[in-house]
C-alpha cells in the first residue's frame, strides 16, 4: 500500500512501536526484552500488543538501568520467535511510528532475520527525526520531548509505555 500525497492523517492506521533491549546494538548480539505497539487512528486505540520476551542472554547492567528489567523478570517469557506472527499482524498494513525509528526497527529485523522472517517497514514515521528536523528542544530524548508538550510518561523505559507516550507526542 502506497500513500499519496493528498492522503489525510484522519485515513491512516498507525502502529507506534517500541522495544526495550539488553543493550544497544543487534550487531553485537543484543536482543529484544520487551516489545510494544500501540495500532490507532488519530483519535482511536485500536489494539495494544505488549510482551515480555526471553532474549536468550543476559540483560547488560546499562539497559536494566534504563528499562528496569532483570534477567529474572524475562527468563519464563516467550521467545520471540512465538510471538512473531503477532507482531508482524499488529504492524501490517500500518504506518510504523518510533521515536528513533532506525533502533527499534534494527533490532525488531534482527530479531526476524534471526527466525528466517521477512520483514520490512515501507511506511516509518520517525518523531525523534521530526524533532530535529522542526522543533528546538532542549533535549530531543522522547521522555523530555513529552515533558515539554506537558504530556505525562507513566511507565517511561517500559515498551508500552513509551509506545503510548510516542503517540501522544506524535498526536
């Protein structure tokens, strides 16, 4: 599905991604922890997808102080090989939304690649690319961005928590 350029924001359905991860970098074998998408309209939740999930290593110290996650907390969580299908699902046909597109993407096709699954984002939104590009906050990271706008971040570093306060950056 291509989007023209006469297409209305009210006509989109958007997919606002996050993940949280053991590190900082697939290439150095970093993985998935959590994973969340907020599927909406402009005006409409549609569906939530939120899980933790086993990464098959460790947690590195830096992002469990980010997202507070333990290896303790995703040790009997599914593999993300399980939940896949539902990910790809949530995603389909959807504008993906993530504030810093390029990593929550790199590790979701990581992850994929390593399960021999295609997967490819044609419509990506990227907030933090339109923060630079627009605006002159004092810091561009998604949790100040949000307090600037006055918009609260609950469960900030947690993957649907960060989902929802993407889009209500977006929005």
């Amino acid at each position: 599905m291509s989007l023209s350029p006469d297409t209305s924001l009210e006509d989109l359905t958007l997919a606002f991604l996050d993940v949280e991860t053991t590190g900082l970098s697939p290439r150095y074998g970093d993985r998935v922890c959590e994973i969340a998408i907020v599927r909406s309209r402009l005006d409409l939740i549609q569906a939530t997808f939120q899980t933790l999930v086993n990464p098959e290593r460790t947690i590195s110290p830096g992002a469990s102080a980010v997202n507070h996650l333990q290896d303790e907390d995703v040790r009997d969580a599914p593999h993300f090989e399980a939940i896949a299908d539902t990910v790809l699902a949530t995603l389909r046909d959807a504008v993906v939304v993530c504030h810093n597109a390029p990593f929550d993407l790199g590790f979701v096709g990581a992850e994929m690649r390593g399960i021999r699954r295609d997967f490819h984002a044609p419509r990506v939104l990227d907030t933090l690319a339109i923060a630079r590009r627009h605006f002159r906050f004092a810091s561009n990271s998604l949790s100040r961005i949000a307090s600037a706008l006055d918009i609260p971040t609950p469960n900030a570093h947690r993957a649907l928590g960060d989902a929802m306060t993407t889009r209500e950056v977006y929005l």
